[in-house]
C-alpha cells in the first residue's frame, strides 16, 4: 500500500480505544497504512514489565483497530522515547497524525493535555484530535475559512474528508460584528462555496458566514458535525499563547483536524484583505480545478 501512514498514539488508558478506532477507519477511507505507535521512556523501574504493559496496549489496540475497520493494513511500534518526541519523530513521515484527549472535550475538564498542547505546536503535518465521547459523531464535514487564498489546502482537505465521508461540506466564516464590509465578504464566499459544490456531486457544500468570533462561531457549528477542519498559522514575532485551533481541538463536540497553513495576508484584519484574497482563493481553486 503506497503513501504515507495514518499514524495514531496510544496510551493504553481505555480512551485510546476509542482513538484507535477512528483513526483505522480513516486510515481505511484514505487507503493507508495505519500505524500504532505507543511511546513512553523506560529508562528506569522494572524495564521487562513496562515493555510487557507496552506490548499489550499495541496488542489491543491493534485488536480495536481492527475490529473497527476489517481489512485495515496496521502495524504497531513501540518508542523508547518521551512521547511528545516520539509523536513529532513519526509525524515526520506521516500523512496524518491522531491523538487522543484528555477529558470529554467540555470545559469543565480543564486545561489541555499538555502532549496534546506540545505536539500541536510543533507538528507541521495534519493532526487529528479525538476524544472518547466524541469518536463515533456523524454529521457533516466543517471547515473554519479565514482567507482563502492562504487557506486553499485547507479547503481542498475539507473537501476530500467530506468526499470520503460521501456527506456535506459546510464552510464556516466568522466576520466581526457589524463590519463595513459584511455584504461584500459574504457575496466572495458565496462565490466561492458554489465554486466547490459544483466540482463532485458526491459532496454538496454549504455556506455559513456568521457575525460573531471565530471560536464560539465553530464551537457552535461543530456540535452538529462529524469533522471540523481548521487551519493553525504559524506563530508571529516568537508569541506563544493558546491558540484558537488549540482550544477548538480540546473542547468540540466533535474530531477536529488541525492543519497547518500560510501565515495571514499582510493586513490582518477583515474587510478588504479578507475580500481580496477570497477573490483570489475562487481565481486560483478555478484554475486548480481546470489544470
């Protein structure tokens, strides 16, 4: 089987089954490999139990996935090494990475998983987050867009996740409250949005554009989704804080796929940057599509 893996992290704590489960059946849908890796540094205590205790959390999850998913083609490895490091080794030649989530993604459960957190940051491959209670949710495919220019894979990749999926595509927008520039910003992503719904009829795609900030905006729409698929840009100026992409992959309603894209248009801030550039994401999504 060609391409890259499907890759998951498994702790062995009974939400990993969950986590193995979907990330076999995506790894299914995309035909890839799945690849279980458990991870952890045992370099003190009794290293022949805790290679035991590892061999068994591969051994069962590698039982889930394939139950899960019959006729997925996996492979389980264990990593000698702290996980945040063994996670951003793998997803070196990963297609996509999935891991699991502390909690049941409300906020009451407190802060992120801080693997979770680190990993985020760091990875510059798609990363999957699933927790327990949300793992089995259907509904459509929901993809956050800011700009479409710089956001054009995300988009591409929200289409194929809804493409497999054989459902709906919708495309969130969050403008700020009352924005000058609402009716024309509204008008591009409508453009664009008939632009996608007409290249399969195996996806029908929707718009939402919304006045409100992005992170209730998805917050609400991914409560009804099977997916949502937001993009992480690169951090600016060395500022470190927690991200909107972050703390939609810790409290969703449902899987969230993080990716990474371009950093934003030069003017950061809605209006004509936001218009121009979704201008230019129908342009060139026109000329993808013809080429």
């Amino acid at each position: 089987m060609s391409g890259r893996p499907v890759v998951v992290g498994v702790t062995g704590a009974p939400s990993s089954h969950a986590t193995a489960r979907w990330a076999a059946r995506e790894a299914l849908a995309r035909h890839r490999v799945l690849r279980i890796v458990h991870a952890a540094d045992y370099d003190t205590g009794d290293v022949p139990a805790w290679h035991r205790h590892a061999r068994l959390v591969l051994s069962r999850a590698a039982a889930t996935a394939r139950g899960a998913a019959p006729g997925v083609v996996l492979e389980t490895v264990l990593v000698e090494q702290p996980p945040v490091a063994a996670l951003e080794a793998e997803a070196l030649g990963a297609e996509l990475l999935v891991l699991g989530a502390v909690g049941s993604g409300h906020p009451a459960d407190g802060p992120a998983d801080p693997v979770l957190r680190r990993v985020l940051d760091r990875v510059r491959v798609p990363v999957a987050v699933v927790h327990a209670s949300t793992a089995e949710g259907t509904g459509p495919v929901v993809v956050g867009l800011e700009y479409p220019r710089t956001d054009a894979e995300l988009l591409h990749d929200a289409h194929a996740c809804a493409r497999r999926r054989g459902g709906v595509l919708r495309i969130v927008h969050a403008l700020r409250p009352g924005h000058a520039s609402a009716p024309a910003v509204t008008a591009v992503f409508a453009e664009l949005a008939r632009h996608w719904d007409e290249r399969s009829d195996a996806v029908d795609v929707e718009l939402e554009v919304v006045d409100d900030r992005p992170l209730p905006a998805l917050l609400r729409a991914a409560e009804h989704a099977g997916l949502l698929v937001v993009g992480a840009r690169p951090h600016v100026g060395g500022l470190v804080r927690r991200s909107t992409p972050e703390e939609l992959a810790c409290l969703a309603a449902c899987p969230v796929l993080v990716r990474p894209v371009g950093p934003a248009p030069g003017r950061d801030a809605q209006g004509a940057s936001t218009a121009d550039s979704a201008r230019r994401g129908v342009a060139g999504s026109s000329r993808s599509s013809t080429g």
